[in-house]
C-alpha cells in the first residue's frame, strides 16, 4: 500500500492506517492511543526494544480494560474457586479486586497461582489438556496483552491468521483458496503434535526479549510460564498432583496464544526469507496458530526436509508423521481438509467437462456437530421441558451455522435441519406413553411452530 494523501493533506503511512484497523477495540482513548503508537514505533523499527513498559501494564484504564475483557469471555474459576460473581458479590466489588491487584503488581509483590489443568475430549477420543489460570492471574495477563499485543503485531507475517486481532479463520481459508486457484495445487498438510505443550520455554523467552528488554514485564510471563499446574486425582483416595512444566505455554491462559503465535512467528520468518521455500519454490504458506499448510505447483523433498529440519531441529518441535502428507488437490479423490473445511475439486453441476474448487464443511465437523445434537436430544433430556430444548438447539446450531456458513455449505445444513428434525421426532414421541399430539400439519411445520430455526 502507498501513501496517500488524506483529507488534511497530511500523509497516512501504512502503519498508521493498519494499526486503526488491526488492533482489537478497546474503550479507554488513553489506552488506544498508547497501542497505536506502540505499533507505529514498533512497525517504522523493526530492531527496536522496548524497555518501559511495565508502567503501562499498571495503569488504572489498562486494569479496568482487562477486567472488561476478561469478564466478557466469561470461564470457570481457577484453583481458588473464586468465581466472577464471588468478585463482584464482595465488598467494593471488581474496584476492590483491581485495586489490590494493581498495588500488588506495582509493589512487586504480585505471584502467579497455580494453575488447574482440566482434560477435555478431542474428536480422536484423546483428551487435550486445559490450564485454568486464576481469575486475578487472567486479569493480570490481559494488561500485559493490551499493552505488548501492538508490539508483536508490527512484526507479525500476513500467512499467520489465528489469535490475530481482526482476522478470521474465514480469511485463513479464503487465502488458501486463493493459491489453489493460482494453480498451486500441491500442498504439504502439516500436523504438530502437542505444540502448546512443547514449546520450550527459553527459546520463546529469546523471542520475547527480542522486542522488550523490560525485566519487570519478562519476570511476569516467565513466572506465568513456569506456574505451578495442579492434576486432577489419579485414582480414588489420592489427592491432586503438583508439579512446574519446564515447557509449553498452557492452553487457557490470556497471554498463551499470543506467546504461541510468537514462536511460530520466526518460522514465518525463515520462510520468507531469502533462503527460505517462498523465494525458491515460489511456495506460499497459510497459518493459523500451529495449523498450517504449504502450497506450491511441486513439492518434494527439498521443501519436506526444510520444514522438518527446522521446526524438529532449530525449534525443538515435533511434527506428527502420521498426520502429515502431501496432497495433489488436483488428483481425482483428493481432499484438503483444514480448519474444519474441506476443499476439493467436484465435477461441474451443469455437465460440463471440468471441476470446480468446493468448499464445505469436512465429515468429521459434521459427525462431530451430529454426536453434539444427538447428546442433547438422548433419553436423558427426555423429561426436559421442549421449549427449553429446542432453545439450546437453536444456540448451538446458529453457532455453528455461523462458523460454517462460508464457501457452499448449502447440501451441509440441509442434511443437518433433517437430521434435527428426526431427532427432536423421535424426542417427542419418547415423551410419553401417549401418541404426541401434532397442532400442524407435518412435523417440520410443528417443530417450526414450537421455535425451531432451521440453518
């Protein structure tokens, strides 16, 4: 982008213009200037290092920022058990609680807690670990975000889409469908395994302090990073299990996707450098925090060994063999699946001989919505009121309509709405030993009456 003239006649450069629009909203004026000048200093120098920035994390708008932010994003308590509520319930409520924790963060008297660790089912039947940060300790990391968030943001690469203030995975995708239609038709499907998990912890501290030298602000995510994580029981009479990880951000903290997007950050970095696979294979790559792929017109071992030996080399990582693969989109059968989308070429709907790039909702998204509305609708709801029912279908369905209401999902929601509809049926009939007595017509006219939006 060139500059141009604005209405004033002054000169908008690039970072002024993209720093209006990039960083996320925040209520304070204060606070939205000071992070639209951290990244106009931070873009104009890329070897610049911040030094003060730990009086700005204490500021009584950043405080209250991070509270609002933290509120809204709601969440269970951390190993306190002290809930938003109790916070808010005490005497001077949420002032009370900032206040203390700013004084304690400008004392230096402030230590994180430990974190609880709760698993939760993935789709492949294994369980992902979650780190549940304190809310004081959540609060704490959102008034660091706010304030070093523009830094890095300055530096960070266009292929990089997740946890980015402005940007989508709808955009992620979008772009990959742009270098499929570009004819780079290959692509080099990556899969890391455990990646917030494995992260080592000095080489992220190296990339942090690349940026900011200020030690108070390095001493807060250090102390974050190595926080106490407090297991579940193993077994029955045994207690929680205590121990400090010497690697991996933890999945549920504030500060952790901005932290893990770092790291990945200076593979971005190598990638586009003058060494790296952009340049010599005219590759392109689209990132969305440790999901990626690489799509070029060919991609053989030169481009393989280069992300291989530099993420399992240089930065520790380990790349999930089985997972990974290469696909040529282009190939009869072949399918690209990536953020819960898949791409693949079909046969024109109109006879013609040739395909088009599709792009709907992978099978496995589908099962996994399916196994989530046939939970909600099982014999042990049936006693539940249907009006209620049929209200948290709605949310859960919209919300996933929202998601993938991109590309043609068109043939998707139609198999859903029938899927809805037979099993809200077959709730209505199990109700009771009397025949459920229809006020409409058909079922679709009486589910429809009874409050049902169909996506």
């Amino acid at each position: 982008m060139q500059d141009q003239p604005d209405r004033t006649g002054e000169v908008s450069s690039e970072e002024e213009l993209y720093g209006q629009v990039a960083l996320r909203e925040v209520r304070s004026p204060k606070l939205a200037h000071l992070r639209q000048r951290l990244y106009q200093k931070a873009k104009q120098e890329p070897g610049y290092r911040f030094y003060t920035l730990y009086e700005a994390v204490c500021r009584e708008d950043v405080m209250q920022e991070a509270w609002r932010a933290v509120r809204k994003n709601a969440g269970s308590p951390g190993i306190d058990g002290l809930s938003f509520e109790q916070i808010e319930a005490q005497p001077g409520g949420e002032a009370e609680f900032l206040r203390a924790l700013r004084e304690e963060l400008k004392e230096r008297r402030y230590r994180p807690q430990a974190v609880k660790r709760v698993y939760i089912p993935k789709a492949n039947g294994k369980l992902r670990p979650l780190g549940i940060p304190t809310i004081r300790d959540r609060v704490a990391q959102m008034a660091v975000l706010l304030v070093i968030e523009p830094i890095f943001e300055a530096d960070f690469k266009e292929c990089s889409y997740g946890f980015r203030p402005g940007r989508s995975a709808h955009d992620a995708l979008e772009e990959v469908r742009k270098n499929l239609q570009e004819e780079r038709t290959v692509v080099y499907d990556a899969d890391l395994q455990s990646y917030f998990d494995t992260i080592p912890h000095e080489k992220l501290m190296r990339c942090v302090e690349r940026r900011i030298t200020d030690g108070s602000v390095l001493k807060l995510i250090r102390g974050w990073l190595k926080a106490v994580i407090v297991d579940p029981p193993e077994g029955h009479g045994q207690g929680p299990q205590y121990h400090r990880s010497k690697e991996g951000t933890p999945q549920g903290g504030v500060i952790s996707p901005l932290l893990a997007n770092l790291y990945l950050h200076w593979f971005d970095q190598q990638f586009h450098s003058l060494n790296g696979p952009y340049h010599w294979a005219n590759a392109r790559m689209v990132r969305y925090a440790d999901d990626f792929v690489i799509m070029a017109r060919y991609i053989g071992g030169p481009i393989k060994r280069y992300v291989e030996d530099l993420l399992e080399g240089r930065f520790e990582l380990k790349i999930n063999r089985e997972k990974t693969k290469v696909v040529k989109i282009r190939e009869e059968g072949a399918k690209l699946n990536f953020l819960g989308y898949q791409f693949r070429y079909d046969r024109d709907l109109k006879g013609r001989d040739k395909r088009y790039l599709n792009l709907i909702p992978a099978p496995k998204s589908l099962q996994r919505e399916r196994e989530k509305l046939r939970e909600m609708t099982g014999p042990r709801y049936c006693f539940k009121p249907v009006d209620r029912m049929i209200e948290e279908i709605n949310r859960q369905l919209q919300g996933w309509g929202r998601y993938f209401n991109h590309g043609y999902p068109r043939k998707a929601f139609r198999d859903m709405n029938r899927y809805v509809q037979l099993r809200l049926t077959r709730h209505l009939k199990r109700r009771s030993q009397r025949p459920y007595k229809r006020s409409e017509g058909s079922w679709y006219a009486q589910l429809r009456h009874l409050g049902l939006k169909p996506l």
